[in-house]
C-alpha cells in the first residue's frame, strides 16, 4: 500500500517548457487536489477533482491544467512554464471531499528559471 | 469565501512542555470541519486532528488536543509535553460541509500560512 505518489520529486524547467506531474493513489479515494506551497503562503488549491473524468477550478488555476482519466491518477500540466510557477506541488486524496482527512503525497519541487 | 489565519509565523517550546499554536477563521456556515496538519522537515503533511464544527467536545488525540470555541471562531492546538519530534511547520485548515461537482459546490481545504514550531532541549 503505497498511499499517494508524486512523480518527479525535483525538476527544473526553462522558461516556456511544458510538463506534468503525475500523481497516484491507491486508496480508491474518489476526491484527488492539487496544491503549491510557496513560502510565507501556506498551501493553494490548484486544481481537484471529485471522480474519474471530472475536474474543477480551485484558488490559483491560471497556468495549470489537470486530467482524471482514471480513478488512480490526477495528473497536472503546465504548457509554457513561468518563474512564478516555480513551488513545492502536492497532489492529496481523500474518501468523500474535504470533510475527511486528506492524505497528502511526498510533493514535487519544480524550478523555473 | 472562507480565510484562515495564523498570527504566528514561529513558535518555540522546551522539551516536556507546553505550547499553544492559534488559529482563527472567517465563515458564514455553521456546520464545517477544522483540522489541524503537520509538516515535519521531509515536507510530508500529516493529519495531527480533526474537529467538526457541530460537536461541542473538544476533540483530542494523545498529546494533541484543540480549544474549539465556535463563536469566536478560533481553534487552537495545544500540545502536551513536547518532544524533539513535534518539530514542524503547522498548518490550520476549513472545511466546509460541501456537495458534488455536478451540484456546482464541492467541500475542499482551505489553508493557514502554518506556524514554524522549534523544540529545545
């Protein structure tokens, strides 16, 4: 039982690249987010989404965009990566929404320069 | 929309005693949930405690306990005898009670800014 993974855990990227994370949890959670901590901010939702093949807008989504084409994976992208996107990202899962303990993944530092 | 609030950036506690981590929040619901998250040094967050808005009973667990006091809408965690290992950054987060996507609300997190805890010897 592995819980939630993150893959990468570190990436730099250009100005202008793309990329996505992947996260997967093995939980069988219907609820999946993702967030950035930047610091001084605490954490930020991005993206969630609340079953397979759905997703919506949390409080920062400019400049992301998210798929949940299997219950187990929620994958975020960035298209043309910026300086401002560099952050620390965690994907979490949880049973029934925000009600419940989320259970948080190991995170990804991504660096833009 | 919902704001949570930690007024203080850094704590510190000795060994073996006691310290409190403030939080206050803003809603206009009346039924949510409060949780209170740690994030040791390998970033890795962690549920310490849970408190839903509707149970008067503070909740506890082990040397982890909340002062939950609706009306002013503040909710504390007291840690007991502290240990090295209670080092972390805390965070403060709301919920509130929401419904599915295809009803247009859904129930997701809202975070503090954290609270830096340093344990001495």
């Amino acid at each position: 039982n592995a819980g939630v993974t993150q893959t990468p855990k570190f990436r730099v990227l250009k100005t202008g690249q793309s990329m996505t994370l992947l996260c997967a949890q093995d939980m069988n959670h219907e609820y999946m987010y993702w967030y950035r901590q930047d610091p001084g901010m605490g954490l930020r939702l991005i993206h969630y989404s609340v079953g397979e093949g759905t997703t919506a807008k949390g409080e920062v989504p400019d400049g992301y965009n998210v798929s949940r084409l299997k219950k187990q994976n929620f994958l975020l992208g960035l298209e043309s990566a910026a300086p401002s996107q560099t952050s620390v990202y965690f994907c979490a899962s949880s049973y029934s929404g925000g009600i419940d303990e989320q259970f948080f993944g190991p995170g990804t530092r991504l660096t833009v320069l | 929309a919902q704001t949570v609030t930690q007024s203080q950036p850094e704590m510190s506690v000795q060994e073996a005693e006691t310290v409190t981590l403030s939080c206050t929040y803003d809603t206009s619901e009346s039924d949510y949930y409060l949780f209170w998250y740690k994030q040791p040094p390998s970033r890795q967050m962690i549920l310490v405690i849970r408190q839903e808005a509707y149970k008067q009973q503070n909740a506890t667990e082990n040397r982890f306990s909340v002062n939950f006091q609706k009306a002013a809408k503040s909710f504390s965690l007291k840690i007991s005898d502290s240990q090295l290992g209670d080092a972390a950054m805390y965070f403060c987060a709301y919920s509130n009670r929401g419904l599915r996507l295809d009803t247009g609300t859904a129930s997701k997190l809202t975070f503090g800014t954290g609270t830096r805890l340093q344990v001495t010897l």
